[in-house]
C-alpha cells in the first residue's frame, strides 16, 4: 500500500456526486468541482452523476493509479451510508482506505437548505474542510477481535427459546439465562394464538423440551444476569443463580413432595395462572414446564422461613435426596462472544385507568387472566367463569387500555386487537354469551388477520367504536340493576349508549419490563423515549444495538406477536452466527491512544470512560486504553490534563485545518 | 396558620350559608381568615364565554392584591372561584400572551403579580394543614350514625386539583370519618350537577341533579356533603320543579363546613342550616359525651 | 309527506383558516391530536342533548366548518365539568376550545335566538364591568327579562323560598375600586381581536 510522510508530496482526488437529483437539485456540483481544483495539493477534481454506483467507484481506482492519488474526498451523503463503498474503492485501487474522507453534502446540505447559491457555498466550504484535513490523514490498520463461539441468551420466551436452538443447531453452544423457575414465557400462558387458532401449548411445548434435551443447551431458570464485562467477541458474564432448595439434577418431577407438603390446600396466588389459581409454598410453575422441577418459594415456605417445619416433603422425597435446603445462591461466570437480549415485555396495570374498575369490580378482567380462564389447564378447567361461579351472558372487551394513550402509554401494542378478537370467539365458541368489542381502531395487518377479523364479525361479535369513557355499577334502569354498565360514545352511529354486561375484559398494553434500564446499563444498550430496547437502524439493522456482539430480539425492542418475534429471533441469531463463523471482527481504528511518556497517572480519564475500556497500568502508573472496547467518542481526549490521550483519525491538526478550511 | 380569604359572589348571596359556616369552624380550630381587601368577581364560567383575555384580568386581579397583601395562600371556597384563579395562575404561567396581557392590564393599575400566590381550597387546607388529628379532637358531638355521601362536584378536582385525585377524591370521606358520620359509597361524587343550566336549560340541568338525590336515596345516605354554593343550591333549591318533572327525592344538601360546626357542638342556626330548603332531618341529641 | 334534507358539503361551506384560528389560541394547539376515539363524548354528561357531540365539534373545528360549529347548539350546553379535558387521551383541553368557539359566537352573534345561555353569559359580563361583582338573584332577574319573561311566574316559588331562608338578596354587591377595574378591563381588551394568521 502506498503511504507517504505526513506532509510530504500530497495528491488528492476530489468527487462530487450529483446524487441524482437529490444534491445536483439544490447544489452546483460541477461548480463545487472547479472551486475545489483550485485548492492546494488536488490533483483531479470532478463531478459525477452516482459516485456509488460501480463506474463511479472505477473513477476512483483508476485516478489513483493514473494519478498517483495519495489521498481521496468525496462529496455525496452520509458516511453511514457509502463511507465504506469509497474505502473499500481506495483499497481496491491500492490505496491505505482510511486516506479517504467523505463529505455529506446531501443531509447536511442539499436536504435541508432551499436557496441554491447558499447551498452550493456550504458545500465549498464543507469540501475545502475535507480537503485541508484529509492532508494530515495516517495510513491506519483497522483492529481485529477474535469471537468467543458461545453465545448467551437472556429471556427464555418463545423469541429466546428459538434464537437458542438455531444457534445449537448450527452445532454452537448457548447457555440460556431465565429469570423464572420455567421458560416459557407469555407464550406458556395463552391458550391458542391467532389467527390460525393454534394451540399455543401443542407448539411451544416442543420447543421447550428441545431447550432441556439439546446437547449444545445450558438451561439456566431462576437465573439472572448479574454482570457483563468485555466486549464484543469477549464478553465475560456473571449470572445469579437463585436458590430453589432443589437439586435439578437429582429431582425427577414426580410431584411427591407437593402433595406431602405440610399446607393440605393450595393457598398462596398462583403467578402463572395471575392470581386466579392458588399453588402451595413447593409447586411445579405449570404442567409443560421446563425444567420439570419443583421450586419452592423463599417467601412462604415455612422451613426457609423459620427453620422450623417438619420437612414432610423431604420425607417424601426419600432416597432422592433432591430436596436442598442449604441452597444459597451462586454466582457463575461465563465467557461468550455474542449475547442475545430477549427479555420480553411486562402487561400495563390496569389499576392505573380506574374509570375501567379492575380491582374495585371482581368481574373486570384482563385479558392475560381470561386467557386463563379459557384454558383447560388453567383454573376452572377451560370453563369461563365470573367471580360468583355463574356463566357471563355478555361480555365486552374495552380495547387500548395503556395503549395510544398520553396520559399512560402512548404506543399502540400491537397484538391487542388480534388478541382480543381471538378471545371473543374463544368465547363464543365455549359461551353463548353475546360479546361486543370496543375499539378506537382495528389493527389487523398481519397475515391472515383481516380475515380474521372478517370472521369475527361473521361470528356475530358486536364491534363498538367508541373509546369507553367509564365503567360503574351505577344502574339507571331496571336492566341495568346488578351488571358492569359501559358509557362509551358509538361514534359510528353518532350517540352516546350504554350497555350493560356481566363481564369485561380489558386489553391491556405491553410495557417495557421494570427493570429495562438496568439491563439497559448491563449491557450498555440505549432505550429509545418510552424504555424500550433500540435497535441500531430501525430500518437496515433491527436486531443490532449500538453495542457490536450485543443483539435484541422479541418485545423488549417493542410490542410484537409471536411470528415477529420469531423472525427477530431468527435474526439475532444469524447476526450471532455471521459473527462466529467469520471468527474475527474488523473495527474502525477511530480510537482513543495515549502517548505515555505525557500521562501524568492522574486517573481522571478511567472514571469518565463510558465504554469502561481504560485501565490503569500499577507498574507503570500510566493509564492504559483496552482499544477493542474503546468506541472513539473522545471524552477522555478532551478531558486529558495532559493532553497526552489522542484519537485516531480525530488529531488535533486533522480537526483544526478541518475549521480552518470551513471558515475559508 | 394564617390565610388570605376569597368569599366570591356566592358567599355573600345564594350561598351565604357556606361562609355562615366555614368562618366559625375555621376560628375554632385557629386558623386566621383575613378577607381579601376590594376583592372582585372571578368571572366565573360566564366571562370566559364572553372574553377569554377579560376573563383572566378579573382573576388575576384578585392573585395581585393578595400577593401584596402579605402573600398568604389564598382560600377559595367556592368551586368556580377555584378553577377559575388556579387556570389563570397556570395560564400566566404556561402562556406567554396571556401573561403578557394580563400584565399588562394589570400594569394599568399599578399591580403585579410574580406568580406566588398560591390558591388553595378549605379541604385542602383542612386536611392537609389543620390535620384530621386535630379536627378529631374538637369533636364534641360525633356524627354518629349520620349516613352521608360525599359529594364534590367538578371544578375543584378537576383539572387543576393538586390534593386530591381527580377520579376518586377522598379528602372529604375521610374528614367526614373523622367527625364521626358513615361515608355511604357514592360513585357519583365527580358527576356534574347541571352548573347554570338548571336555570337555563332546565329539562337538561335539573335532570343532572335529579341523578345526583335520587342515587344518594338509593345508597341510603340522609344527607348529601357538598363543597360547592351552585352544587348546594342546584340540589337544594329545586325541589319542587324535580318533584314535578320526575318525582320526589328529598334528601337534604348542605355545605360539609355544616357538617362539621354540628359535630363541634356549634348549634344549627350558628351554620345557617335554617337556611336550607330542604332541612336536614332534626338528629336525636346525643348522651353528653363522657 | 316524508320531509328530507340534504345534507352534503361542499367545499365553498368551509371557511379557510378556521381550524388554525381555533388552534392558535393558547392551549388549543393539541387538537391537532386528535383521534376521534369519542372519549370526551362518552365522558361528557350533556353530549346525550347536543345536536353535534364533542367528538363531532372537534372534527368539525378542524375540517374548519365554521359556520356549523358556531351555530350548533353543543358549545352551550358545556357545563364547564371539565370531564373530558381529564379524560382526553390525546390531552386535548376540549373545554377551553368551547370557551373559544363560545366566544367566536358571541363576538359573530352566531347562536341560537333567545337562547338563554349566552344571554346569560352577556349580562354576567355586563354586571362585572358595572359592580365588580356579581349578585345573583339580580343577575337572574335580568336574565329571565331578556331570555323568558313567563320563567319569572313559573320560578315564583323559588323566589319565594330564597326570601323565606334569607338568600334572596336586593342590594347590588359592588366592589369600592370599580373604576380601576374597568381601566384594567379595558387595557385588556385593547387588542382583542387577535390577527388570524395568514394561512
């Protein structure tokens, strides 16, 4: 590759693109190519219709060799978008790539201007900035980062559970981290799932017993991640491992100690079943969990409590020994390249819209406890239920509650307006009770969902549109007397109405889990305003985060149903996999570095390091930058005492003649 | 404790039997009123109808005089008046035009006002100042057995109340608890009373009120507590017509400063109870307490 | 014979800027919000009497159907409960757009004939600017002279009761320091009328 001395023989090639109309509409391209000609060191200047484009890129290769090019700047769009396109060009034209600098003359410049002739300086001066840098450019060698081939996956949903067996299938080992005693997830609780009325167990459960069974799996339940250190390719995780007074390995599932427990009934609010179900102090979370392990809850267990039970369920476990109460937690720790983040989504409190009465009401339900209510294993065996054991003769669903909201959520979930329609005609299917449905707006846009709505209404569900403005107990005629009594607007038909039923059911929101921030700052990943995890490009990178080996998948980026969070799964997965079976990782060399023999070992930089990438050498009491953890966003640089921490491709003299050249 | 007072118009006409009250049992527990000095109409929802910027000058006329009449909070009984000067406090604060017409009018007579008087309603300051501690241990004649339902109205809890909820309010329940009295569980105490329109449109507003009696009957209260002089006189006043258009519903409607002069031991005509409508049953004298 | 009425608009019927005007008031901008989802309606305890319901009015403010919001009868059967500016999801202070429609109406003397609303709402404002303050049984004397002269004979019972209980109250309240308020209230209405932005 061709170098040369900092301010020996400087050649520079000069490009603007017209971007079509894009920068040509609002920018004088071959006028910014003849201003530029002029300017000290360029040797060829020209304006070019898609410098992108693959003659585009030629032009480039071809100056260099015909020209003895040292140095290159183009002139077109954002460098997220073709910084690399024209690197990759200067390299292909034997060129060091990082000699090249890249102007955005379309988003800084012909966007958002609309007087031609200002336009048309800006992007003089931006250019001529760009050409006094470039000068001072270094031949650079991006860093390689080897990949670690494990993998962790955090969330063991439906997204978590899939992204780990593509990964174990691909032959890789995973080690997946579950906060409950079971994996699951939202999913392990619904009854089928729209619009193909599946039952959501018949496919999940498999899934799960793969999880168990995979030779390449590391199940951890009960489990959190308590720390995460490294960087991408080499992370190293701490995971809590909670104590559940069973060996895992020794218990078999057989059950017996729950019967023997000393609590004859069941007593204590089921978590699985929401409250609607009771399970004693030792309990198996639901029928298909996975592990199919006992756990027994710190909180209520009177041994763990009071040391001072008669252990029956020991006793009963006999020769197996499994039962442990001198479990304490453990903390593991774990070397992985990748991990994925798939901690899933909390439900709204319905509380928090009291004109709706969850909570002051019995028979105001959320849609998560009827699909409880629907479900042959859950609490009343699959029969819907209110409160006082009658059947409901009517019910209405109340959509958007902590949905579309500003005085609570703001954003639409997603799934709510499939979801509720699929439980109406599970209601229709097991009742005969009249159902009506009150929504602001149906979305159905997933595939097979119209129609699915198209058979709600040909099911005979009475749809309502009208926002409910309160529900009350307050009767105003006779039939009325002793029922829930809706107020909502029928803005279709233009009056107000009110319509009394025995049930309602609230459709509430998805919410970022409570404890997001602090996986946020776990793993440094950044939220976007409502909490919830934010991909890299909305568009272009949707499982990536802006931390590189750090990926997200299912509803922790954002309300979605199962085959989306799926598909993100699946994605998170092959971003996981590229990067292990690629082995290494190339990182732009933009980084931090400190001349040691002007570090004064102040320290004053470690503490402000966001990316936690300098370390302070005792021997040497000199700070250290660990460069594949140093992101290049030049906080210790600016804050260094000494002066003695610069950047690559951000030196002083880069960044200085680039101003002096703008206010030419 | 010391407070500015802001009667309104009310006070001193239709609903004189709230200031009747409020005065005494305010003394009696020691908190100092000192009525606003030249005070002038709020405006009312009346005014805003007519002239949005007029409107905020009467009321901000009465937050300058009482931030230089030693800057107490001011206390506002009446709902309206309550609404209507916290919205302009808000407004000056929130709405740089309005501010900068208020002030200027307000300029004209040579007033200011930087903002800091604060507008506070009795319960409010009931409740969270006096302290219902406090209040229990001046009551002399406990109401007990006394089934009330509490009823709030509008424009104190909503939009601008900062004590309370604007949902389900329970600042009066639980000061009625204190005095002794059963708290009937009335899901209509937010609900409207009709305003003005009882006059004006009255097969709209005097059904309004209807609702409100006939569901306090329903629930087994014997008296309705109120905390506004419209909502008292809409419910009071109007027996007859609501007689006539839908049939009886006679519960009495009196102030809830009413309520607690009589478990103080002041007598009935120190509270201007004989100047209701529709009288509160006579209660059976209770044995002297102990 | 069947009576019927056409009801289509066409585009001559709305009035340029109208919405604008309405949005531009302090307060009003989050109209543009709105979604239509009838929350203020449902909420609203007089929506059940209104010829347009809340969720109409603001529809109509914002497609800038001027002429039929302001001679529409809903913008005064507002009580001011200030239910569904709570409510709004969207927190749009509805209540105050009525203020500012009510307003509109007076200012164009677009409203329903001897309405008695916002006559009332006139000889309110009149009498502040007279005494300062307001004395109600005088106030509603007036008003029953000017709206409904036969609502006096009906209402006598009422009158009645109030002199009976000692409420009923003859000698106009006024405040000492009128001329200062009317210099206040006139500083105020020196530039009323608001410039409409170009649209």
């Amino acid at each position: 590759m061709k170098t040369n001395g900092k301010n020996g023989d400087v050649r520079i090639g000069f490009y603007v693109c017209h971007c079509g109309s894009n920068i040509a509409a609002m920018v004088d391209c071959p006028a910014v190519a003849e201003y530029v000609r002029k300017l000290a060191g360029v040797v060829v200047s020209r304006d070019y219709k898609y410098m992108c484009s693959d003659p585009g890129q030629e032009l480039i290769q071809q100056d260099i060799k015909e020209h003895q090019l040292n140095r290159v700047v183009v002139a077109s769009c954002s460098p997220l978008l073709h910084e690399h396109t024209f690197r990759n060009a200067c390299a292909a034209g034997g060129l060091n790539p990082f000699y090249f600098q890249m102007v955005n003359i379309r988003e800084h410049d012909s966007w958002v201007h609309s007087d031609r002739a200002e336009a048309t300086a800006k992007a003089k001066a931006l250019a001529h900035a760009a050409i006094r840098r470039v000068r001072f450019h270094r031949a650079l060698e991006p860093t390689r980062v080897n990949i670690h081939p494990d993998t962790l996956i955090i969330g063991g949903g439906i997204a978590g559970i899939h992204a780990a067996l593509l990964l174990a299938n691909a032959g890789k080992k995973v080690t997946l981290v579950e906060r409950e005693p079971s994996i699951g997830g939202h999913m392990a609780q619904l009854d089928k799932t729209f619009p193909t009325l599946d039952c959501s167990a018949c496919i999940l459960t498999p899934k799960m017993s793969a999880i168990r069974s995979h030779p390449n799996i590391t199940l951890w339940t009960y489990s959190e991640v308590a720390k995460v250190d490294g960087y991408v390719g080499n992370y190293t995780v701490t995971v809590k491992r909670k104590p559940r007074f069973i060996d895992e390995e020794l218990c078999v599932g057989c059950q017996e100690c729950i019967k023997a427990c000393v609590f004859k009934e069941p007593k204590f609010a089921d978590e699985f079943n929401v409250g609607l179900g009771k399970r004693k102090p030792i309990y198996i979370p639901f029928p298909q969990a996975v592990p199919q392990v006992v756990v027994i809850d710190p909180d209520r267990c009177i041994q763990v409590k009071t040391g001072k039970c008669k252990q029956t369920c020991v006793e009963a476990c006999a020769d197996r020994h499994a039962i442990d109460f001198t479990q304490q937690e453990e903390l593991l720790e774990i070397k992985v390249g990748n991990i994925i983040v798939a901690t899933g989504y909390k439900l709204f409190d319905a509380t928090r819209i009291p004109q709706y009465g969850y909570g002051r009401y019995p028979n105001v339900f959320t849609s998560l406890e009827l699909e409880r209510l629907v479900n042959s294993s859950g609490p009343t065996t699959g029969e819907i239920l209110l409160r006082n054991g009658q059947h409901p003769r009517s019910v209405g669903f109340i959509l958007c509650v902590g949905s579309r909201d500003m005085k609570t959520n703001r954003w639409c979930s997603r799934t709510c307006c499939m979801h509720s329609m699929k439980l109406a005609q599970l209601i229709r299917e097991h009742t005969d009770a009249d159902v009506t449905i009150f929504y602001m707006d149906i979305r159905a846009p997933g595939k097979g969902c119209e129609e699915f709505y198209d058979k709600s209404l040909k099911d005979g569900i009475q749809f309502v549109r009208g926002r409910v403005a309160e529900v009350t107990d307050w009767a105003l005629s006779p039939e009325e007397e002793g029922k829930l009594v809706i107020r909502v607007e029928d803005t279709l038909a233009g009056f107000v109405r009110r319509i009394p039923v025995d049930m309602i059911v609230l459709a509430t929101g998805m919410e970022p889990q409570a404890d997001a921030q602090e996986v946020r700052r776990l793993l440094n990943m950044s939220c976007s305003s409502e909490g919830w995890f934010l991909e890299r490009h909305p568009k272009l990178a949707p499982v990536a985060t802006f931390t590189d080996g750090i990926f997200i998948a299912g509803c922790c980026q954002g309300p979605k149903d199962i085959p989306d969070s799926i598909a993100q799964a699946g994605a998170a997965a092959a971003e996981a996999l590229s990067l292990i079976d690629k082995g290494y990782i190339e990182q732009e060399p933009n980084t931090a570095y400190i001349e040691e023999a002007d570090c004064s070992g102040c320290k004053s930089c470690i503490p402000l390091c966001p990316y936690t990438a300098i370390s302070f050498d005792e021997s040497k009491q000199k700070a250290v930058i660990h460069a594949a953890l140093c992101k290049g966003c030049g906080t210790c640089v600016a804050s260094c005492p000494s002066g003695s921490i610069k950047q690559n491709l951000f030196e002083d003299e880069e960044i200085f003649s680039e101003i002096e050249g703008v206010l030419t | 404790m010391k407070y500015s007072y802001f009667p309104g118009c009310s006070l001193k006409g239709l609903g004189r039997a709230y200031e009747e009250s409020l005065l005494p049992v305010m003394k009696h527990l020691g908190v100092e009123l000192q009525e606003l000095e030249d005070w002038n109409c709020c405006g009312a929802t009346a005014y805003m109808s007519v002239d949005e910027a007029k409107a905020g000058v009467l009321a901000a006329r009465n937050l300058a005089i009482a931030e230089q009449n030693g800057g107490h909070d001011l206390l506002t009984p009446c709902s309206a008046c309550y609404l209507v000067l916290n919205k302009t406090k808000h407004n000056i604060a929130d709405f740089p035009d309005i501010r900068d017409r208020i002030h200027c009018a307000l300029r004209s007579a040579n007033l200011t006002y930087t903002g800091s008087t604060r507008v506070r309603h009795p319960l409010d300051i009931l409740v969270h100042d006096v302290g219902l501690d406090v209040i229990k241990e001046k009551v002399v004649r406990p109401l007990k057995g006394l089934k009330v339902a509490p009823y709030y109205g509008c424009q104190v809890v909503r939009p601008y109340s900062t004590f309370d909820d604007a949902w389900n309010p329970t600042t009066m329940d639980r000061l009625l608890a204190t005095l002794g009295a059963e708290v009937v569980h009335y899901p209509l105490k937010t609900k409207c009373c009709g305003g003005s329109l009882t006059g004006t449109l009255p097969e709209a507003g005097l059904r309004m009120s209807y609702i409100l009696l006939k569901e306090a009957v329903r629930r087994g209260a014997d008296v309705i507590a109120t905390i506004c002089p419209l909502c008292q006189f809409n419910m009071d006043a109007y027996h007859d017509q609501i007689d006539r258009r839908w049939g009886p519903t006679r519960i009495a409607t009196v102030y809830f400063t009413q309520l607690m002069g009589l478990a103080f031991g002041f007598s009935e005509k120190e509270l201007g109870l004989q100047r209701n409508f529709i009288p509160m049953k006579p209660r059976p004298v209770p044995p002297v307490a102990a | 014979m069947m009576q019927i009425k056409r009801t289509i608009k066409y585009e001559a019927d709305r009035v340029r800027g109208f919405s604008d005007e309405i949005m531009s008031v302090s307060g009003c901008e989050q109209l543009k919000s709105c979604i239509q989802c009838g929350t203020c309606s449902g909420t609203c305890p007089l929506s059940i009497y209104m010829d347009f319901s809340p969720r109409q009015v603001m529809a109509l403010v914002r497609a800038d159907f001027k002429n039929e919001v302001l001679s529409s009868k809903t913008v005064w059967l507002c009580a001011s409960c200030y239910a569904c500016t709570v409510e709004c999801p969207r927190q749009i202070r509805i209540t105050d757009i009525m203020y500012a429609l009510k307003q509109r109406a007076i200012k164009e003397g677009i409203y329903p004939k001897r309405f008695p609303i916002p006559i009332l709402a006139k000889e309110f404002s009149e009498m502040v600017r007279r005494k300062g303050r307001i004395t109600e049984t005088l106030l509603v004397m007036r008003l029953f002279l000017k709206a409904n002269w036969r609502a006096v004979l009906s209402s006598w019972r009422l009158g009645l009761g109030l002199i009976r209980t000692g409420r009923f109250v003859v000698r106009a309240e006024r405040i000492e320091r009128q001329a200062e308020l009317q210099k206040m209230l006139a500083a105020a209405g020196n530039n009323n009328v608001r410039p409409t932005e170009a649209a």
